[in-house]
C-alpha cells in the first residue's frame, strides 16, 4: 500500500491544478492534513507548487514509474522481463540496495527502479544527481554461475546495451565514452556504475546501476556542468521530436541489460569488442587521461581484450584500467 504522500503525487503527476477539497476527498483525509503531506514531498525534492485557487500542481507532468507497465511494456516488444521488478519510491542508492540484499540466483535476476534516489554515484566516487522526474535510476542484479572470460570487460558490453537501446528507439548518434558514459554529440547522457562480488567457488554476482537525464532542470544542470569530464545533456534535448515515456525507456533498456549480461555470460566480451568500437565517442581522438594527479595525453586507440584503454603516447602503446584514471578530451 502507498504512504498518503505517495498517494498525492500519483493525483499531481498530471502536472494540471488540483483543489485542495478535490485532493482531500481523494485521499480521504482532512483538508489540513494536505500542507503536512505538500511539506513532505518539497522535502524529498518534488517541486510542489500551489495555485490561486487554493490548490497545487507539479510544474509539468510526469510519468510516474510503474512496474506492471514496464514489464507489459518488454512483454509487448517481445523481451520479456522477469517478474522480480520492483519501483520503490524513495531510496539512497537502488545499487546499495540489491548490493545488501542476497544476491539472485542464477537465471533469475532482479531489477530496482527508484522514482526518488538521493545516494545515487557515479566512478570513482562521484555523486549522481537526479531530481526528481528528471531521470531514470535502476539497478540489475545478475549471478554468473561461473566466472565468464573477460569479466573485467563486463562495463564496457553493457554500455553497448545501452547505447543500441537507446538507438533502437531513435537516438541514432548514442556514443560511449571509456570506460562507462553514455554521450550524445560529445555530451553526457548517462552512466554506468558496477558493484562485483566474487564467490570462492567460481562464481560471480555483478550490480549494475545506470541513470540516465531525461529532462534536468537549468540547476541541475549548472551543478553537473561543475564537475565531470563531459558538459552534460538530456533525453528531451537529443530526441527533441519524440522521447519515449519513462516506463518505456526502463523496459527497453532493462531488456537490453539483461540480454547483455546473457549473452557476456556465454561468450563474455569478444562478441561486444565490434560493437563497441563503433560506438567508442573518442575513438582516433587527442584525449588526456587522469589518474588525480598527473595526465597524460596522447590518442586513444580504443580497448583491448580486457576493456583496458589504449592511449598512443610518442608512438607507443600503453594500457589504462578504468579503476584507476578518468578520460576526458584534450582542449585546444
């Protein structure tokens, strides 16, 4: 069952003004009892705004996250999801979630969505900032029985997932930057973030986070414009003409993660490498990479079998691993 706030925002999320008397008896509650409720969502970061009329209203509508309409919706692209799909309200981090919880067992994978994420984090560290209906932020548990090849690599075949999902749906120029970014037109769209933990027999549970901006409001915006090596964008700015719905999106891309972590599981990243070197954003490219206290700049060469980076640097070869450095382009 729904918390009353929770109730209240499913009647605000058609973005129109609702009066105070409609919402109360809607709610079956007092009138008063709706500035308690109004208080707490502004505090959890929904922007709630009130009307002359003696009501309130979010700023625009939103599709509120659904978990029977995204597994209809994969069911209906014909790549059906397991039924463990859960859309929890609020949480710190659906990562720190699944990564607490008993990892799945083989075959059956979980997948958590979070209309409200305020731990979220990107590499290294980094805060994910996604107010609320802004974005989208799941995470897929998935248990290999056995280490499959190549597992350091994993990262990388789910970007490709991702990237081709988002093409699949009209984004035709979705890129990937090493090791874990989703870009458009050298900005960011989203990330990848994965949580491994290895059992002493052989096998391997791996969390994998993405959150990905859909419509950022301008603050949000000019906080993620202050750190990170790319500027940053929004679903609604690359497809201008025709963004899918968030419950959509969530299916065609928890679709897309779970065929991927499948099919690394059969073959690990050989059948990925292809594919991923042409969607590789700075590929050819003059780039500088990171690791906090020095650069080094030469041409990135793409990856190799280990989804290592390859930099030529005064014409020789050397190799990065994305635990230990950040990736950014040279600047004139």
């Amino acid at each position: 069952m729904s918390s009353p706030h929770e109730a209240l925002l499913a009647l605000l999320a058609d973005g129109a003004p609702h009066p105070v008397e409609e919402l109360a008896t809607q709610l079956g509650l007092g009138r008063d009892a709706l500035p308690g409720l109004v208080h707490e969502l502004r505090e959890r970061g929904v922007a709630v705004a009130e009307v002359p009329v003696g009501g309130y209203r979010l700023p625009e509508a939103v599709e509120l996250l659904d978990a029977g309409r995204i597994v209809d919706v994969a069911r209906r692209r014909g790549t059906p999801l397991p039924q463990a799909v859960e859309v929890l309200f609020e949480i710190g981090s659906t990562n720190d979630y699944l990564v607490d919880a008993t990892p799945p067992p083989p075959g059956r994978p979980r997948i958590v969505l979070a209309e409200l994420q305020h731990a979220g984090r990107g590499r290294r560290g980094r805060s994910w900032l996604a107010p609320f209906g802004s974005g989208l932020t799941f995470s897929v548990a998935w248990t290999f029985p056995g280490t499959p090849p190549g597992l350091a690599a994993l990262g990388l075949a789910l970007g490709v997932a991702v990237a081709e999902a988002l093409r699949g749906l009209g984004l035709a120029e979705a890129r990937l930057k090493w090791p874990n970014d989703v870009a458009w037109r050298g900005r960011k769209l989203g990330g990848l973030l994965l949580q491994l933990r290895t059992e002493a027999g052989g096998g391997a549970t791996v969390v994998a986070g993405l959150g990905l901006n859909l419509s950022l409001p301008q603050e949000a915006r000019a906080t993620l414009a202050t750190g990170g090596a790319l500027p940053v964008t929004d679903l609604h700015e690359a497809m201008a003409a025709s963004p899918p719905g968030r419950n959509e999106l969530a299916a065609a891309l928890a679709s897309a993660l779970l065929d991927a972590l499948a099919g690394f599981e059969r073959a690990g990243f050989e059948p990925f490498a292809g594919r991923w070197a042409a969607l590789d954003a700075l590929a050819g490219e003059r780039v500088l990479v990171s690791d906090g206290s020095s650069d080094v700049e030469g041409e990135a060469c793409g990856v190799d079998a280990e989804g290592a980076l390859q930099l030529r640097v005064d014409g020789e070869l050397r190799r990065f691993l994305s635990g230990d450095v950040s990736l950014r382009p040279s600047r004139p």
